[in-house]
C-alpha cells in the first residue's frame, strides 16, 4: 500500500512539469476565433487583422469562424461550450455581451460567468445623421422641428435592442418627438433610408457615415461618446449639445474574449500577443481607414468599461420596456 501511494505520488509530481511545459509553449497548434457576424463587417475586419499580426508573434494562425446569428449569441454559445484551453476564442462586440442579455429570455451564455475578458481593441462611436430633405443644418434645427406640431418624424438604428435604438429612443423621448423607431439588419440598410429619405434620422457608425457626410449627402447632428470622433472632430458630442444622459456616452465596441477558466498563463498570453497587435502603427492606421479608434485595454480596463456599460444600458431597456423574447 504505501509503494503503491509512493508511485502515485511520484507520477504526480512528474505530470505538474509536464502541466507548466504544456502551458508555457501555448499555443501548440492554430486557434481558432470565432466571429459573432459575418464575413465583410466590422467585426471580421477586427479579427482578421488583429489576428494575422498576434499569429506571426505566437507562431500560429489564428483561423477565423463567422458564426453570425440572433445577435451574435450563436457564436458567443460555441465559445461558452469550448475547451478553456486558449484555442477557441471570440470576437464580438458589446451589444453581444449586454444588450442581449435583456433581449433573450435564454441565452446559451452567461456574459459574466462564462467567459474571460481579454481585451477591447477599438469603438465605433454612433453618430446621428439627418436626411437632406428635413432641411435641418444642426441638432438645435432638428429640435425646432420636433416641437413643431403634426411632425411625422422616424429614426432608423441597426436592429431592435441594440445601443443605435437605446440612443434613438433617449433622445426620442427627450424631444418628446414621438418618431417611429424603423429598424434594420445592419447599418448599411439605415444609411441607404437616410440616402433615399425614407427615414428622418439615422443612427450608424460614423465610420460608415463619413464618406456621405463629406460629400454633402447626409446631414451630422451628434456623436456619441465621451469625446468627438477622430472620424468626424467637426462633430460635437451629444453631451455638448446638452443631453447629460449616461446613454449617450456609451459606444459600440469590438473585443476578444475567451471561455471562462481558461488558465491564466495562458491568458496572459493571448492578451499580450493581441494588444501588441493592435499597438502597431501600422494596425492602427488600417483601423483609422475604416473609422474604428482604438481602445486597446487590459482585462482590468475591459472589465469595469463593462461593468459600466451593462449598469447603464440594462436599466435603459428596462426603462424603455424592451422586452426579452
């Protein structure tokens, strides 16, 4: 009896090392990353640089996986379910990790139990654009308007539920404008309804909006976000305006994350070799192309800007009687 706890004792120990070797050469083969949305958006162009730039520092590829559906739930449950192993990873973005908390009665996840934060890599801050039909110049011509009796005004966002609609519904509410929410599939579909004058008001990126505002075909009223958008600087804030809601400072962000119980070593190994990425200058300058900025956070940063953003947005849904279905 005692050779036999000798021999398991020992066959424990020489297993630790070989637990650390394991660990200490992650990763041993290519990771895969899974995409919440489908290829060609924001999210995949996120994945796809950030991951071809972290691959060369690890010494293996990261093999992007569009998983889109209901939100961005279908790929974010394949990664709750994954090995806590480093090899299956997400990109999403925050709607993915708070809004639908509220939206779905069932979830196959839990945002803050099964997963672990690696890091916020950039924002798309929201911006408010007005058709050119409305004739309106500013947010003080929109409100003008909005006073104005018998006005059927609309505003269109990316989808129900989504911070585009929160945003929209605050200021709806506000104005006491009684707009029609009309919702879409994307933001493509809202800047072709701002384009064709079928909604009033729109809510997009405004990486999107950029190249229309610029040529004079779509009218900028604000930008979310605590501070103006590199994208578009000549565009104030909607707390300059003097809407002071917290709602109005949230944005739309893009960020890996990783199952829950995933060692820490190993962790710390993608959070490193993803950062770096994104710290490149020539990264950078590939985002600023597309209108993202750049948040690039630690865990810690990445967690309490979460903390934050659910407090804020959940009790804005409740408030706006979003209903989970």
């Amino acid at each position: 009896m005692r050779r036999h706890f000798l021999t398991l004792g020992l066959t424990m120990l020489a297993a630790l090392p070989l637990a650390g070797f394991a660990q200490g050469n992650f990763p041993g083969k290519p990771i895969r990353v899974v995409v919440t949305a489908q290829a060609g958006g924001a999210n995949d162009f996120v994945a796809r640089l950030i991951g071809e730039h972290a691959a060369k520092a690890l010494g293996q590829p990261f093999v992007v996986d569009n998983r889109a559906g209901a939100n961005g739930a279908v790929g974010l449950g394949e990664v709750a379910r994954a090995a806590p192993d480093g090899y299956t990873i997400a990109v999403t973005l925050g709607d993915s990790l708070i809004n639908n908390v509220a939206l779905y009665k069932t979830l196959p996840y839990d945002p803050q139990r099964d997963f672990v934060f690696l890091t916020q890599v950039v924002r798309s801050p929201a911006i408010l654009s007005a058709n050119l039909e409305l004739g309106v110049k500013d947010m003080e011509g929109f409100r003008k308007l909005a006073a104005r009796p018998g006005q059927q005004l609309s505003y269109g966002t990316w989808g129900p539920g989504g911070l585009g609609h929160l945003a929209g519904e605050a200021l709806n509410r506000k104005l006491d404008a009684h707009m029609v929410h009309v919702p879409q599939r994307g933001e493509a579909p809202v800047m072709a309804d701002l384009l064709s004058n079928t909604v009033s008001v729109g809510l997009t990126s405004a990486g999107l909006a950029r190249q229309h505002v610029q040529a004079g075909k779509v009218v900028p009223l604000a930008i979310m976000g605590r501070e103006r958008s590199a994208v578009l600087p000549q565009v104030p804030t909607m707390r300059e305006l003097g809407f002071d809601d917290p709602l109005f400072e949230a944005a739309v962000w893009i960020a890996f994350v990783a199952p829950a119980r995933t060692p820490p070593a190993v962790v710390e190994r993608l959070t490193v070799a993803l950062r770096n990425a994104a710290a490149m200058p020539e990264v950078q300058a590939r985002m600023a192309e597309r209108g993202l900025e750049m948040l690039n956070t630690t865990p810690e940063q990445f967690s309490a800007n979460y903390r934050r953003d659910f407090d804020v947005i959940t009790r804005r849904m409740r408030e706006f009687g979003i209903e989970a279905h």
